[in-house]
C-alpha cells in the first residue's frame, strides 16, 4: 500500500503538468490568432508609440524568458527634420507578454528587448532627433475612432512601452552637427536593461556602453525610474541613478543624479536634479564633493547651487542656462584659496611656474552658447579678485624698477650698495613677493580690464591699472612706493632721491609691464624720473643764483615780493614738464 500515495502524487502531477500543457497550447493559439487578426493593428501601435513610421516584416510567436511576438526586420524611420534614413534598424525584436492575460485575449507587455540594434542620434543646432521620440503632432482635427475588434485585441503600444525598450549589443552612431563640422562616435556594443514594465511600480535601469575609439571610453549606469503613472511622464517621475565613467581624460567612480522629470502637454521638459559625487578627474584635475543641483523650465536651465573643491580651494555659484532661441548663460562665482599654479597649469603650463599664490574671488559672468571661441568672444563680467601670499618668479619688479633709473638725470645709483644690502628681500632674490594683489576688474571683448590694481609687500606697494588679454598680452601702468623706511634709507644715501617722493613723502616711480606674458618685464618711466631731477636740479640754481631764496619777509629786494623770481622758476617749471 506504501506505493499508492507515490501513485497518486504522480497522477496528480501528470494532470497538473496536462493542464499546463492544454493552457500553454491555448494561450500559443490565442496569440496566434491575435497576431493574424491584428497585425496591422499591432505595427499602427507601434507606430503611434513611437510617433514614427514603423515597418515590421513578419511577427511570429517565440519563446525568450517567456511568450513572445517576434518582430523580423524592425525598422523605425527619423524625424525628417534631421534625417531620410532609419532611426533604428534591428534584425528581430521580441516582445514578451504576461501569461494570464492571453487566455482572456489580452495582451499585456512585460518586455520589449531589441537584438543587436543599429541606432543613430543626431545633435543640431535646433534639437536632437530623439526629441521628437513618441510626441505626437496637434492633428488639425479629431478623427474618428475606429471600434476595436470583439475580445480584447491589442491596444496601441504606449509611448512609455517603446521609451523602456531592453538593448542587446546595440549599435550607435551619434552625430554632432553643432560645430563647423559634423562630429561622429560610434557606441559599440550597447546593452540596455530594465525591469518588468509598469505604470504603477519603479524600473530597474542597467546600461553599458563603449565607445569605439582609442583607448575606449566605458559607460556604466544603474538605478531606478518611476513610477511613471498613469498618464506617462505627465507628472513628476522620480529618478535615481548612478553613473560609473571611463575614458582617456575622465573618471568618475559613483555620480548620483536623483531627483524628478516630466514633460508638459508640449512635450518641453521639467526637472528638479541633483548631481553629487565624491571626485572626478578630469585631465589631470581632481574636482572633490560635486553639488549641483539644477530646475529646468521653459527651456531654462537655473543652476541654484553649485559646489565643489580644486586646486586646494573651493568654487561656490549660482545661475541660470537659457538654451531656446539663441543660447545665454549667466552665473555669480565665489572662489576661495584657489591654488593659483595648479589652476594654470591646465591652461598656460609656462605661466603656471611663474607665478603662485592663493586665489580669492567674487564674479558676475555672462555671455551666449556656442564653441569655445564664440563663448570666449561674447563672455562679459565683472568682480573683484585678491591674490594672497604670492610669488612672480623669474621677475623681481621692485628691483627692475628701482636699478632701471640709474644714469637718469646724473643719477650715478638710485639705491647704493649698503642700502641693499639692508633689504634682502627686494635685492637678494631674483623673484617678487608680494602679500596680496588685489583689483576690480570688468571683463568684455576678449580681455581683462584691470581698474585699480594693488600690491602690498612688507617693504613696498604698487597700484596701477590696465589690461590683460585672453591672449596673455600685458599692458599694465602703475607707481611703485617704497616703505617709509626703505624711503628714509635712500634719501639719506642720496640727497637727489628726495625729489622722487610724492606727496606723502614716499620714494615713488612711475614704470610700465608690458608684453607677451609670461616674458614681461618691468620698465620705469625714466621721462619722468629725468624731467623731476632737471626741475630739481634747476631749482636749486636758480636759488643760489638769486641769493638762497626769499627774504624772511616774503619780498624781493624790489620790495614787492619778489615777482621777478616767481616768474622766473615759473617759466622753467614749465619748460621742465
């Protein structure tokens, strides 16, 4: 008797497995008799998914991780506005549909996966060819709906269907036509992976990309989307991802992009993203705790916040991207204790070795879209700048220009060799240092324009002004004055050098920098410096001649006030302007 148990069991197996059998052959021949009945049907909702053309040249039922429509020789059309040819081209597409369903005469997808796929993106100026993807055109008028067929055939396939597709070694050719010269990739192979589709539930999101190129670059991208509901995209649709970068001169370990997305009836894009990662490095340069967070609407883009560190400081912002009609940018930086060198480096390799320092910063910039050139072209702005600590190597501008007036005017040395020897950090060192540089500048017409330049050190200053080209052309003006005590060393060394003081009775001299940076050197006005010491020089003669002066009454020995010797080194001041 112990084997009858066993008996049954396997007869009610056998029936379980008969009925299995029975259910599969009837959901088979209902699919069948879907497809023949609806086939045009299902290609127009393929159709009006995508909002594009589609042609499919057979559909048979197939078995892939499921019950399947298989879709021999898909071909979906471009956006005519960008191309003639195909968007998409793929051998077989397989579409996998839930089990219950067919034996009630429904179809209801569970996956679309496309094998080995040919696609192409195409940039322009006025959009991308995907932009258009599944939006439908306002029709002129309402046409009349067709009644569907009796039992339940196939509804059109909704646009969040097709948008979800999976990609197998996928294929794509992305064009660049934005610049003077189309610019194309290859992505190759593609795979595209997601999750059951639903309406109601988040998609798991896994693709893969390389590119052909040399060396390859490598796309990694994992998370979640969705839910989408009810009306797809209609509402905000959550997003969270993470993205994982590779290629010849950048890598990201882990950017995180979370936040929402969807689309007005127009079918214009609204978002609320932030984008955070803990490094990324890029052509040498190591950005450290990314924190963007980005609202896109109406087709601007408005940058509230903007954070991160490089080169040993940190860069805070705000602003705003306009990218409809013609393209226009505006943002308000703070940089704080930017390492001056590495920030060169990047950019101007020889100027980087010669001049260090700390960078602080505020500035309002603006300016339109484009290449590299026509943003250089159109950038305006203005601010304030401060270099601390700071070292302008291979130049030392203090010495040049105090040693640059000797022989001007009789002057057999400006500074004598005891009072050299007194100020080692001016003249023992072939190098400026300087406590800070600060200046307003405004920035227009591809050059920088210095307004009031300063620079403090512990035994001078320097304030002058002029421009800086973004071709690194120096043409700046400025006086440099020496410490009262440097000052009162010079004057008691040399009598003449007392005629050099300004108003405040500090050794001053006018110089110039200019040229191509960073070969720029300073020269001092010695026009100026000559035309002081004749005037001096012809002052102290013209007393001696004229008896030392005025009486200590104020008069001149006509007894009116000495008017002829007024007049007289009146003429010769002006004759020594």
């Amino acid at each position: 008797m112990s084997g009858l148990p066993v008996r049954r069991v396997a007869l009610v197996l056998g029936a379980v497995a008969g009925l299995g059998l029975v259910a599969l052959v009837l959901v088979v021949a209902n699919l069948n008799g879907l497809i023949a009945a609806n086939r045009e049907r299902i290609v127009a909702g393929m159709s009006e998914g995508f909002a594009r053309p589609v042609a499919v040249e057979a559909i048979t039922v197939g078995f892939h991780g499921g019950i399947a429509m298989e879709l021999r020789g898909l071909r979906i059309a471009d956006d005519p506005a960008f191309s003639k040819d195909d968007f998409l081209a793929a051998d077989r597409a397989d579409v996998i549909v839930r089990f219950w369903p067919l034996l009630h005469r429904r179809v209801e997808l569970r996956r679309i996966t496309v094998r080995s796929p040919h696609l192409t993106i195409i940039r322009a100026a006025h959009g991308m060819n995907v932009d258009s993807l599944g939006r439908k055109p306002a029709p002129a008028s309402v046409p009349a709906t067709a009644p569907a067929p009796a039992g339940g055939g196939p509804a059109a396939i909704p646009a969040f269907a097709v948008a979800l597709m999976n990609l197998e070694a996928g294929a794509v050719r992305y064009v660049d036509r934005t610049g003077a010269k189309p610019v194309e990739t290859l992505v190759e192979p593609l795979d595209v992976r997601l999750s059951d589709l639903s309406l109601t539930t988040p998609v798991q999101v896994e693709i893969d990309a390389t590119t052909k190129s040399e060396p390859p670059t490598t796309l990694r991208i994992h998370g979640t989307m969705g839910p989408v509901g009810e009306s797809p995209f209609a509402a905000d649709v959550p997003i969270d991802q993470h993205v994982r970068l590779r290629s010849a001169g950048l890598e990201i370990d882990d950017l995180a992009i979370g936040g929402s997305f969807r689309r007005t009836p127009a079918g214009t894009p609204v978002a609320s993203v932030r984008v955070t990662a803990p490094q990324i490095r890029a052509g040498g340069v190591v950005v450290s705790n990314l924190d963007v967070r980005v609202a896109e609407v109406d087709g601007t883009a408005t940058l509230e916040k903007l954070g991160f560190g490089v080169f040993d400081g940190t860069i805070a912002g705000s602003g705003k991207v306009v990218h409809t009609g013609a393209p226009a940018f505006s943002f308000d930086t703070a940089v704080r204790g930017v390492d001056v060198s590495k920030a060169l480096a990047t950019r101007s390799p020889e100027v980087a070795e010669r001049f260090t320092g700390r960078l602080d910063g505020d500035l309002t910039l603006g300016g339109t879209g484009g290449d590299e050139a026509a943003v250089r072209r159109s950038l305006t702005g203005k601010g304030g700048i401060a270099v601390h600590d700071g070292v302008l190597r291979g130049v030392n501008v203090a010495e040049d220009v105090l040693t640059g007036v000797t022989g001007v005017g009789g002057l057999v040395s400006l500074v004598p060799a005891h009072v050299r020897d007194k100020y080692p950090a001016i003249f023992a060192t072939d190098d400026t240092r300087f406590d800070q540089l600060s200046s307003s500048i405004r920035i227009g017409g591809e050059r920088i324009q210095v307004d009031d330049f300063t620079v403090a050190a512990r035994d001078y200053a320097m304030r002058g002004k002029g421009v800086v080209t973004f071709a690194q052309q120096v043409d700046l003006t400025a006086s440099l004055t020496a410490s009262a005590a440097l000052t009162a060393d010079v004057d008691g060394a040399l009598k003449e050098a007392k005629y050099l003081n300004d108003d405040q009775g500090r050794l001053s001299i006018p110089f110039r920098l200019a040229g191509q940076a960073p070969n720029v050197r300073p020269k001092p006005d010695t026009d100026f410096v000559a035309r002081v010491l004749q005037k001096a020089i012809v002052g102290e003669g013209l007393d001696r001649l004229l008896g030392g002066g005025k009486p200590k009454d104020g008069k001149g020995s006509d007894g009116k006030g000495g008017d002829g010797k007024d007049l007289l080194r009146k003429g010769l001041d002006r004759l020594f302007r």
